[in-house]
C-alpha cells in the first residue's frame, strides 16, 4: 500500500471549508464523499428536505449545510423553488462533476449509485 503526498490547504478537503466532518471509525476524521456530495444526495433523495433536516443528516452544521446549498445552487446543480413558507429543491443531475478528472460525468451518475436509476 502506497502513501500519497496531498497539496490541500487547510479547509480545501472534505467539507471545502463549510463545517466538520464526522469522526470515522478510524478516527482521522476524513470520508470519502464530501459534504457537498452528500447534501446533494441528501436532496436527490427528499427535494422537500429542510436544510436543518439536511444538517443533522449530513452531520454538519446548520450553517454549513445553509453554505453549501448556495454553493450547489451557484453551480447549477439545483434550483431552490419557494413552496409555501418552505423550499423545495430540483436537482440537475445532467450537471457534470467540477472537477476535471471527473468532468466527463453527469453528476446523475453518482445520485443513481446511491438512490437507484431516476423514472
């Protein structure tokens, strides 16, 4: 098993800046899927969710989750449509990853691992 070296700055890595990430069984605090990617799992799954509902879910703070439903709202991947006194969210699953490597992929493709092809 090999080491990588990683040029994050502090706050770049898992949450990009927008609250803790939750302790892991190993105890070094990292995961996988970022908060961003869960928040927008999260939504996939239940568009009514309130951001409160979303923070607890996703283990973040409350004005954490608030910061990143902007930052998924300011790079299209959903539109916050006002229902009521409430929000409901419609997500874009057409958007492609923002990151490079990854670009070439429609973000449908990670929501459909986690909740099934869309109908």
């Amino acid at each position: 098993m090999s080491k990588r070296a990683t040029t994050e700055s502090p706050g770049e890595g898992e949450g990009g800046g927008h609250g803790a990430s939750a302790a892991t069984p190993e105890g070094n605090g990292w995961t996988l899927l970022t908060s961003h990617g869960r928040v927008l799992l999260l939504i996939a799954r239940d568009p009514g969710r309130r951001v409160r509902d979303l923070a607890e879910r996703a283990q973040i703070t409350e004005r954490a989750a608030v910061g990143i439903v902007k930052d998924l709202e300011q790079a299209g991947y959903i539109t916050k449509i006002r229902d009521g006194r409430r929000n409901r969210y419609v997500v874009h699953d057409e958007v492609a990853f923002r990151h490079p490597a990854e670009a070439d992929h429609p973000v449908r493709e990670l929501i459909e691992i986690f909740t099934g092809p869309s109908t």
